[in-house]
C-alpha cells in the first residue's frame, strides 16, 4: 500500500497510474488530497522499503509550528484537557 499527497506528489501518481512501476494495483481516494495504492501480493517489491511511525498531526499551531503528537495517549490526552477547558467555559 502506498499513501501519496494530491498535488504535493503528483509526479509520483502519475508514475503510477502510467503503467511506470509495471505493478498490478487498484487505486482508492480515501479522503480529500489523498490517494491509495493497494499494489498485489505476489509482486517484486520496490527496490526501497520506507517505514515509519505513526504521526498524529491535527494542524494546530502552537508558537509558529505545526502540532505532532508523539503518540495516541498524547494526542488523547491533550484532546481531553482541551474538551474539558470547553465545558469549563459552557457551563460557567
């Protein structure tokens, strides 16, 4: 499976949906500015294997860059302090 950006990476689309990695795939768009390719089992691999963790990014800014949680419980937790500042403020 390879998760690729829409425009960020559409020379790399492009590449693929051209018949450029001769890999049999179905492709799915998932959600907006993203494209998924599920390639088949049984094909060669790529020549190059990337691996990472997950990052959980909400797009918020704080002090001039972007948010990323260090894991779900991070990301949970923070959520949570901010939901109950919210009901704090509603209630009174």
């Amino acid at each position: 499976m390879v998760v690729l950006a829409i425009p960020a990476q559409q020379d790399l689309i492009d590449l693929i949906r051209t018949g450029g990695t001769r890999k049999q795939y179905t492709e799915r768009i998932e959600s907006p500015g993203m494209v998924t390719f599920y390639f088949r089992a049984g094909q060669d691999c790529f020549d190059r294997h990337y691996e990472r963790y997950p990052v959980f990014d909400i797009g918020r800014m704080e002090g001039g860059r972007t948010l990323i949680y260090p894991d779900g419980d991070a990301f949970v937790e923070d959520s949570d302090a901010h939901l109950r500042r919210l009901r704090r403020v509603i209630n009174g």
